[in-house]
C-alpha cells in the first residue's frame, strides 16, 4: 500500500530507501547528495558497481550500510562514461523500469517497507503528473507500505502508518 508522507526521507522507519540516480552519478544534487553524505561508502561501492557492470537506465542497485541500512539505486536516468561526464535527464520509461526491477529486489530480498521520494522530479527533470501514476502502477499492489516522501521537511520524521 503507498502512502503519501511529509517529511525527512533520510529519518524513515522503512527498511530500505529507494531513490533516482544515474550510472556514474556524481551524486552532487538533491537526495543523491544526502545520501552520498551520510553514506560515503555506498558512493564508492555504487561507481565501483558502475565501472564492472557498465548498467542500463532502468536497473536497480541495493547497497547493504551498517546498521542494516538499505538503498536501492534506481537508475532513472541515463549516466555519463567519459571524463566529466554528466548524467542526462530522466525519462518516463526509466523510472517505469527501474521500479519494475525495484519489486523484484523487495522480492529477493525480503524488504518489508520502503520509502521514496518524489522520484525522478528533482535534478531528473520530470513532473510529478508524470511519474505519481508510473509509481502507483508498479507499486501499488505491493503487500508492503510503501512510504512516499512527498512533501520534504527537514528534520522532522514523517507519520508513517504500519512503520
């Protein structure tokens, strides 16, 4: 079930965090950034990943942190291979693939709730009528909360219903 939420993606009770990135992403901007912050491990682990595995838009990569943390990767936008390489916005069609491979990692890997924000509209470029029903389709029947951050309040920890 998903739930529409307010506040710090980063203090959720749910199990895993999944979020919108590119190959190679510099995780410079947004959520990425704070991510990349608080878990400068999963940056090297994720460009290392990257490097070996050359992955499409559309794939999903789980980083595993200490504490039992969680992150899925999901690769909503094309990434840059070259030296100062940028990544390019995302596309409708790479968020709808990446969340398709996000319920397979849920799936495999026993996830019991995840948390999102509004995916893809940020450094991505795309609106929010575009991607609220791509999510809706590929999450919503999921038998799991699926909490999605969409309003950011720094410092505050959402209401999660079932967290």
């Amino acid at each position: 079930m998903i739930h529409e939420v307010a506040g710090d993606i980063l203090l959720t009770g749910a199990q895993a965090i999944a979020h919108g990135i590119a190959a190679n992403d510099p995780m410079s901007e947004g959520l990425a950034l704070s991510l990349h912050q608080k878990f400068p491990a999963m940056h090297k682990d994720f460009h290392h990943w990257c490097h070996n595995a050359r992955p499409a838009p559309g794939a999903a990569w789980m980083w595993g942190g200490p504490g039992g943390v969680r992150i899925v990767n999901l690769l909503t936008q094309e990434g840059g291979y070259g030296h100062g390489a940028r990544p390019y916005k995302a596309t409708v069609k790479h968020v709808r693939d990446s969340l398709k491979e996000l319920t397979k990692v849920i799936e495999k890997e026993g996830i019991s709730s995840v948390a999102l924000p509004k995916l893809a509209t940020g450094v991505g470029g795309l609106s929010w009528e575009e991607v609220r029903p791509v999510i809706d389709e590929r999450l919503g029947d999921l038998d799991i909360p699926v909490y999605l951050y969409t309003e950011f309040r720094p410092g505050q920890r959402a209401n999660e219903p079932g967290a």
